[in-house]
C-alpha cells in the first residue's frame, strides 16, 4: 500500500530490514513474504534482526524498505 501510494510496487524494493520480537516464529511465516518477493521478480538485500520489543509493544514485525524509482 505504501509502494502504491508513491507509483510503485514491490518491484521498486532494492533493501529490506525486518526487525522481529520472535526471529523462530517469523520463519514459520517467511515463506509468505518470500514468495510475494519472488512473484514480483524482485531479491532485495534482506537483513532480519531479533529485538527484545518493537515501539509499539503488541507488534511482533517490522518492515523497513527502501524502493527506487
């Protein structure tokens, strides 16, 4: 939704960080945003990172990308 707000999409995205609460549980997960990556032709550098707690505490993912026009 973002990306589409600002004329782009997922194959706009060259870097993405994820910063994460429970680093096994988002595994489990990963394969979803994988995929979605994948169909859109896109492999961003990826980094994954386990915190003790996000800003707002009930989150347990967050996403920070950065696309190019």
């Amino acid at each position: 939704a973002v990306l589409g707000e600002a004329g782009m999409s997922l194959a706009n995205l060259v870097r993405l960080n994820v910063h994460t609460t429970d680093v096994d549980r988002l595994f489990q997960d990963y394969g979803v945003l994988a995929s979605r990556l994948s169909a859109a032709g896109v492999a961003p550098s990826t980094t994954m990172l386990g915190v003790a707690r996000l800003a707002i505490p009930d989150l347990m993912v967050e996403l920070e990308g950065t696309a190019v026009a």
